[in-house]
C-alpha cells in the first residue's frame, strides 16, 4: 500500500523483519510440540495409574496430540497479514489527523516563544 505524499512516515507502521518474524513462528512451533509432548506423557500417566474419568481424560489428551502438530505446522508457514486486512490498521488511519502543511512564510501575527528570557 502506498501511503500519500503528504503523510509522515511512522516507525510503529514498519512491518518486523523476516528475522523476527522466523523466530516468533519457531518459538510458537516448538511451544506447541512441547504441549503435545505433554498430551502424550499425561495420557501415558493416566492410562497406567487407571484415574478416575478416564473416559474423558484421554480422549482430550488424544484430540490434544492430533490437533496441535496440525495446527503448529500451519501457524509455523503462515505469514504476517497484508495491511489491507490488519483490522488496527484500518482503525489508525481514520484516528490519524492529516498532518497541516508547513509555510515557508511565517505569520506576521503569530508569536514565537523562546525557552530562554
């Protein structure tokens, strides 16, 4: 998306690096193995110590290690959202006043304001 010539640029408006944006996808990808780990070693416990509402326990330990590598894997290869589909995006350029061009005449009214007396 272009922006117009008349508006500033703002830092907050960069998009992250790809860098950045590899590391956050890894770290998510590997919290969420770690989680399905967890599924697995838990359903394990489960099984062998023979808990009480084993029926429900493990069939939510079994959906938790089929769902999560599915859904890693899909968030590891997605990437950033397109300006046009950032919902903040949107929001801050309706908030965001047009910015007043700058004369090179100054006023003759206008008074300045100096820091030092």
């Amino acid at each position: 998306m272009k922006r117009p010539a008349n508006r500033p640029i703002l830092i907050t408006d960069a998009a992250r690096s790809q860098r950045d944006q590899l590391r956050s996808r890894e770290v998510r990808y590997v919290v969420m193995m770690g989680i399905r780990a967890a599924c697995l070693i838990v359903g394990a416990v489960l099984v062998s110590a023979k808990a009480p509402l084993l029926w429900l326990w493990l069939p939510l330990c079994v959906a938790g290690m089929v769902l999560i590598p599915w859904l890693a894997v899909l968030l590891a290869n997605d990437g950033p959202p397109k300006e046009e589909h950032r919902f903040g995006a949107r929001l801050r350029r309706r908030e965001r006043p047009e910015p007043e061009p700058l004369s090179l005449t100054a006023d003759r009214g206008s008074r300045t304001i100096d820091a030092e007396p």
